[in-house]
C-alpha cells in the first residue's frame, strides 16, 4: 500500500508565479518520466500537469521517495530543493490514493466539481501508458480513480450547473462589459477549455469571435462550427487592436502577448479598454501588461471569487462524495493488499505442491506393480491433503494483507519463502501546510 505515492503543487499551496516555473509542457514528459523511473526509482510512474497543479505519481520501492522527487521536480526546472520544498505536498499509501481519487473526482479542483479535470487526468496517464512508464499498480489505480469520478458526477449534485474554468471566464467578462452583442472576442488557442469558452461566448451573444492557433486548418475547423474567423498566430499583432475580448490559453513555454503589443493595439483602437483573461500555466501574457490603465488582465488565480461564490452551492454536496471516496479507497486498498500477498501464497503453494510430488514418486517408485487407477488414487489424495493442510494457512495470509501494519509481517513471510518484492512499512511522513500568500 505504501508504494503508492505523489508529490505535486497546486493552486492551494502556491501562487501562479510559482506554478508556472514547474510546469511541464507534453514534450518534456516522456524525458521526465524516464528520469522518475531511473533517478527516482520508481517501477512505475504518471505525470499530470495542468494549469492548477503539477504532481508525479509514482509506484516504489524506495521507503523514503520523498527526497527523490523533490530533487528530480527541482532539477527539472532548475529550483533549488529547498526553495521548491517550501510549496510541494507528498502523500503515500492510503493517503495517494485518496488523493488522486479527489483529484480525478473534481473535489480538489479550484473549480469545484469541474469536469474538464477527468479529461486532463485521462491524457496524463494514456501519455505515460504509450511511454511504458505504468504497470498493473497505477493501471489499476487510474482506472479506478477514472470510475470513482463518473460515479461522483452521476450519483451527487457536485457537477449541478456545469461549472467551468470556461463558464467562469465568460461571466468574468460579462462583468466587464455588460453588453455582449456588439464585442469581438479573440480566442487564443484551440484546445478542450478554448472549445468550451467559446461555446459559452456564443451563448452569451457575442458579437463577433476570432478563432487563432499555431495551427490554422485547426483554428478553421474550431471557427467554422461557431461561426467565427480563423488567424494564424504569426497574424495575431494585427488582430489584437479589433478585440475587446482576449482570452488565451496555449502550451506556449513563454509569453505570447507583451506590454509593447497592447500599448500598440490600445493606441489603434482609441484606447478603449481589453478584457484579457489568460488561463494558461505558464502565462500566455507579459504580468506587466496589466500595468496598462486601459487593459483589464486576470488569470487562473483571479477566478477564485467566482469560484468561491459557486462552490458555496455545491458544499453540502461534499459529505456525500468524501463518503464514496472513503468506500472506493477502502475497496481499492483492500484488494491490493490481497494482490500483495499473491507471490507469497503462490511460492507457499508451489513448494508444498514441489514437496507433493516429490514424495508420491518416491512412494510409487517401491510399488511399481500397482495398477495405474491406484497410482493416480495416490497421488489425488496427497493433493486433496496437501491443499486442505494449504488452505487455513492460506486464508491466515489472506487476513493479515488486510490489516494496517500488514508490510513487515508479510515481509517476514516474504523472506522465508525467498519472495523478494514486498517492502518495508516505512515511517510516515509528515504533510506541509499551504503558506500564507497574503
């Protein structure tokens, strides 16, 4: 059970500026998850970054993981440990699994509730799958963590209203201008959240919207099932001064989107104002940008508001999904400690079986004349024997699996029938707090 574990960070425990130093962008996971399996040492290995949270997911051996992970977050991102240290939480055993249940679930999601999370969590963990970085530990694990969630969604009101990071966005913008119809929206980037915020625009009764991506034949295909324009985003200095609207989220590793570029666009356009709202991690737009009188600019961390004035309908739905994530981990966790037992019972089983056999040859070997009917008599009657005097012994494995100090015991078991892969209990760790942001 304790091999299960995660280190990560999120928008609880550190601000966008921080996250945004260690993200990682797709092309970067395959090397991560191969250092994560060599570096760190761990068997198996997922890596989930979105614009909310960075964690590493990791099945191992090694009974103090903690310092590994850290060190291989930070060297990726060129963070000193002790500065990192300051923003990450780990979790192991019981704790991982819950944790990544909660996660998938939308329940630890700045947007409670929010479905576009599963989604995320699916792409993470089929991108590891095509790396060959997870085996039967996380397969099991995300696959379960993949049903808990549709059933959070299917039997509590967590998901009532559909709340977004897309949905909030466009009530951002109503905010600022009231009146929708005669605004131009620009949509930068065409991925699952870009979709959905332009759905909600249209809903909305946006005037005008504008479709750009690196990507134009993508930016066409996405324009033209909303009725907006697609741009190449070599174009998007053009574009920018006819946009009252900018909301961008792309996977581009450095601003897009510099103070130079709005002044001028401010300038062409009579310095009426700019809603921005950049939801990418890490950001899209300049920070100075907002230094700007004329341009409104938000980001992930500025939906909180919203956020909290939402979640306060979906509390009660809480208790009800915190009961079926207890049920599942519970479950989960009690068949994988059955499975931890497996090798032992399989090597018990096999050499009294090897002893079996050994003994009814030697027995026939001085009775050659008997008939073959009395033979085979023989050798099924020590089999019944050998699996009745298995069975009591078997069943007491079974029940020690399932119990909380079961790793040292079954270690002991483990060692003396020269099964090698059951690790030590190790200490627990203790959790860091969220800082203080304010």
């Amino acid at each position: 059970m304790n091999r299960y574990c995660v280190i990560g960070i999120n928008h609880k425990f550190a601000p966008l500026e921080i996250r945004e130093r260690v993200a990682y962008p797709d092309r970067r996971i395959p090397a991560a998850l191969r250092s994560m399996r060599e570096a760190a040492q761990c068997e198996e290995a997922v890596i989930l970054s979105t614009c909310n949270r960075v964690e590493l997911y990791a099945f191992t051996s090694d009974p103090a993981p903690q310092e590994r992970l850290l060190k291989l977050m930070a060297d990726d991102h060129g963070l000193q440990s002790e500065f990192l240290a300051r923003y990450v939480y780990f979790h192991r055993g019981r704790n991982a699994v819950e944790h990544l249940l909660r996660v998938a679930g939308g329940l630890d999601s700045l947007v409670l509730g929010e479905t576009q999370i599963v989604n995320q969590v699916k792409k993470s963990y089929l991108l590891a799958q095509s790396e060959n970085a997870t085996g039967k530990a996380l397969n099991s694990l995300f696959h379960r963590a993949f049903n808990v969630a549709k059933r959070l969604h299917s039997e509590t009101g967590i998901s009532t209203g559909q709340l977004s990071t897309s949905s909030v966005a466009v009530t951002f913008a109503r905010r600022v201008f009231e009146n929708l119809s005669d605004k131009t929206a620009l949509l930068v980037g065409v991925g699952e959240v870009g979709e959905l915020t332009l759905n909600y625009l249209k809903d909305s009764g946006i005037g005008r919207t504008i479709v750009c991506s690196r990507t134009l034949d993508r930016a066409r295909e996405v324009a033209t099932r909303y009725g907006g324009d697609a741009v190449p985003l070599e174009l998007i200095e053009d574009y920018l001064p006819r946009a009252d609207i900018v909301i961008s989220q792309t996977a581009s590793e450095r601003p897009i989107f510099s103070r130079e570029m709005f002044k001028q666009a401010l300038k062409k356009r009579g310095w009426r104002s700019i809603f921005v709202l950049d939801l990418a991690v890490p950001r899209d737009v300049a920070p100075d940008v907002d230094e700007l009188p004329d341009v409104y600019l938000y980001n992930v961390d500025d939906l909180e508001q919203v956020v909290a004035e939402h979640a306060l309908t979906r509390s009660h739905e809480i208790k009800r999904c915190t009961e079926i994530i207890t049920q599942e981990v519970d479950g989960f966790l009690a068949g994988f400690q059955s499975f931890s037992a497996a090798p032992i019972i399989k090597a018990l089983s096999e050499r009294a079986h090897a002893i079996r056999e050994a003994e009814v040859n030697r027995l026939l070997a001085h009775f050659v004349d008997l008939p073959p009917d009395q033979k085979a008599e023989i050798a099924m009657f020590a089999e019944q024997l050998v699996n009745k005097l298995l069975h009591p012994q078997i069943s007491a494995i079974k029940a020690q699996s399932r119990r909380e100090d079961a790793a040292d015991s079954l270690r002991v078991l483990a060692r003396a029938l020269g099964v090698d892969d059951i690790p030590a209990a190790p200490k627990p760790e203790a959790q860091p707090q969220p800082e203080n942001q304010s």
